[in-house]
C-alpha cells in the first residue's frame, strides 16, 4: 500500500495538459495515508488523519504551447507525408523537407506521428531553445 495518495491533476480540453503548468511543471496536493507519522523540521512528530494535505507533487507538464494538440495529431496522421504537422507545429525546414522526401519515405511519418502523439516534439525544442537562448 502507497504511504500517500496525491489528486489527479485537472486537465485542460484545449491543451491536454495539467491548468496549473508554470515553467514545465504542474503541482498537485497528496494526502498521506492515515495513521502515517512524520517527523517535523522542528523535531514535533505529526501524525496524519489522511484528510490534510501533507505536501504538493511535481508532475511534468509535457504539451506547453499555443498550438492544438489535436490539430496536430490529426494533421501528422493524415497529412505528415507531406509534411503538414511540421508546418503547423513552425518548422517549415522539416515540413518542406518531409514534403520533398514524401515523409522520408513514410519512416519519417510514422515516427513524426508517435512523438507528436505521445506529445515529445514540442517540450524537446523548447528546452533547446532555452538552453541555447534562442527565442520561440
């Protein structure tokens, strides 16, 4: 048995994300489990009821963009053999790129399909981009 139980986070229809995402992390509330002690920074010990919140868990929050998660899957399983996700995601080199290759010769869809799907492509470039200063 778990020694706490966390709330699920509320998820945004839009954006298939946690509402509460700031900086690439969401928090939510977790309870720990009843009859559970901890031992305070102060030295008290506290025992819990399992009804007050205990502490707040980070979750990573994984599609942060403007764009519509959707949209984007349905282009990349429709059209990303012409290189319609890309385009719409902004990045016009991989679109024509794919656009010319018909998809890299349908690879290159399917795992365009899988990432934008399991929501990868985006948070990637983001984080380069901070990392290397460039602006969106």
């Amino acid at each position: 048995m778990s020694k706490y139980l966390c709330n699920s986070p509320k998820i945004h229809d839009a954006t298939q994300e946690p509402e509460n995402c700031k900086d690439l992390v969401a928090w939510v509330e977790c309870r720990p489990a009843p009859n559970v002690t901890c031992l305070l920074s102060n030295g008290t010990k506290y025992k819990f009821s399992g009804e007050e919140v205990g502490f707040n868990k980070s979750i990573p929050c994984r599609n942060v963009s403007t764009y519509s998660y959707k949209v984007a899957v349905a282009l990349s399983l429709f059209l990303g053999w012409l290189g319609a996700d890309r385009f719409y995601l902004g990045y016009p080199a991989l679109g024509l790129l794919k656009f010319c290759t018909v998809g890299f010769c349908g690879i290159g869809s399917l795992v365009d399909f899988i990432l934008i799907s399991m929501q990868i492509v985006d948070i990637t470039v983001r984080r380069w981009r901070e990392n290397t200063g460039q602006r969106n």
